[in-house]
C-alpha cells in the first residue's frame, strides 16, 4: 500500500511539473507570436507610409513638370504679336485655368493619408489633364492656325491694290494679261488656306478630352498645315513671278518714255526766229 501512494505522488509531481513547463513554454509562444505581429503590422505601416511618400513626391514631380511646361507655353504665347489680342487673351485664359487645376490637384495629393486615395488622386494627372498628349498639342496648333489666318488675312488685304495697279497698267495700253492670270490664282489659293484654316480653327475649338475622335482630329489639323505650307510655297512662287512682271512692264514703260523723250529732241526747229536767221 505504501509502494502505490509512492508511486501515485511521484507521478503527481511529475505531471505537475510538465504542466508547468508546458504553460511556460505556451505562454512564451504566445509573447513571441504577439511580438511579431505587432512588428510585421509596424513595417507593414512603414511600408505603406514609405509607399505613400512616395506617391505623392512623384506624383509633385509630375505636376511640376506639367506646370513648367504650361508657363513655357505661356511665355510663347505672349512674346507672339503676331497673334490677334483677342485669341491671345483666349489661350491664355485656358493655359492659366489649366495650372490652377493642376495646382489644387497637387494641394489634394499632398493632404492625402492612406496609399489607395494617393493612387487614384495620382492617376487623375494622366487620365483627367493629359497635358502632353492633349492640351499642350492642342494649344500649339491654335497659335499656328490663328497665326497663319492673320497672315492670310493680311496677304488677301493686299489684292485689291495689285488688282488696282494691274487696272491702271492696262488703262495705259500694256498687256496685263499674264500678270491678272497671277492674282486670279494668287486670290484663290489665298481663299482656300483660309477656308481650311478656318475649319480647322473651329475643329481645335471644339475638342475636349471626351472627344473620341480627338486623336483623329489632331491628325486631320496636322494634314491640312503641311498641305497649306504647299500652298504658300505656291503663293510665294506667284508674287514672286508678279513682281518680276511688274518690274518688266514698269521698265519697258521707262524705256519707252526715254526714247520718245529722245526722238523729240532731234527734231529740226520750224519757228519763224529760224527762218529770221535763214535770212
């Protein structure tokens, strides 16, 4: 009886023992599951604080970059006389109204906390403004249209006096016939790239970013120019030509007088103070 209570005590404090070190061992597992928890959820936060800086400092830069491209265009613009004040005043307007937009775009990114609103605030740069890709091209071909149709403008001003020029050659007798053929053409071509322009104008005028046939269009625009560039060369060839016309007409014109002038000096003197001295 004494050999079982002997044996049931040391088996008490074994078990006893065991649950102690088991509860011990438990309890340190739990510690170090927790310890690292907290550490994995610190550098999960310290990841996505280090991913959200970094966001929004890129996201800085490309709003940046935007912005100094928009001034540059700005500073063209205004340094343009040619450019009519009306349609100066016009662009200038738009490129001002783009940089503020991008200016509150970039005060929102920076006040944003968490990564996912950084993100999509981010994505706006591309997919809302599209600097690059739509405004700054779409600007760049406004200056060059309304340019060109002040040229235009300028260069068709100008026929009526050639035409009246031409009038006042013909009125003396002189064959204008080559020269009128020249401003005919000189005054078609003229109406054409203005035509074109114009259309063109109103085409630039009309895109937005929802535009779907943007792309397109921007093509379009950019045919017609090389094509009017053609026709000024062509319009260039034509005044070109008229001039050395004009110049052969007035020359001959001079020539012509000197020699009448010349024939008349040669005349012998039929006055009755000739006869006297005869006598």
């Amino acid at each position: 009886m004494k050999k079982i209570l002997t044996i049931f005590v040391s088996l008490s404090l074994f078990l006893g023992s065991s649950t102690v070190v088991f509860a011990a061992n438990y309890g340190n597992g739990l510690v170090r599951d927790f310890n690292r928890t907290i550490n994995e959820a610190s550098r999960t936060a310290q990841h996505q604080q280090n991913s959200l800086d970094a966001v929004i400092k890129r996201s800085d830069q490309l709003i940046t970059n935007r912005i100094d491209w928009l001034n540059k265009l700005s500073t063209r613009l205004s340094d343009d006389k040619r450019l009519p004040s009306d349609e100066q005043s016009q662009l200038e307007s738009e490129i001002q109204t783009e940089i503020s937009n991008l200016t509150n775009l970039k005060t929102k990114i920076d006040a944003d906390t968490t990564l996912s609103t950084a993100q999509a605030d981010s994505k706006e740069i591309i997919v809302s403004y599209r600097v690059y890709a739509y405004f700054i091209p779409r600007i760049q071909l406004l200056i060059t249209v309304n340019n060109l149709l002040s040229l235009t403008s300028s260069l068709q001003n100008l026929i009526p006096n050639i035409q009246n020029l031409i009038n006042s050659l013909q009125s003396q007798g002189k064959n204008v016939t080559a020269l009128q053929s020249i401003l005919s053409d000189a005054s078609s071509t003229l109406t054409t790239i203005n035509t074109k322009l114009t259309s063109d104008k109103t085409t630039l005028e009309g895109l937005s970013l929802s535009s779907t046939s943007y792309e397109t269009n921007i093509r379009g625009v950019r045919s017609d120019l090389e094509n009017i560039r053609g026709s000024f060369g062509h319009l260039r060839a034509d005044l070109s030509q008229m001039r050395q016309d004009f110049r052969a007409i007035i020359i001959g014109n001079s020539q012509s007088n000197a020699t009448s002038s010349g024939e008349d000096s040669n005349q012998p003197v039929s006055s009755e103070s000739g006869n006297s001295v005869n006598h």
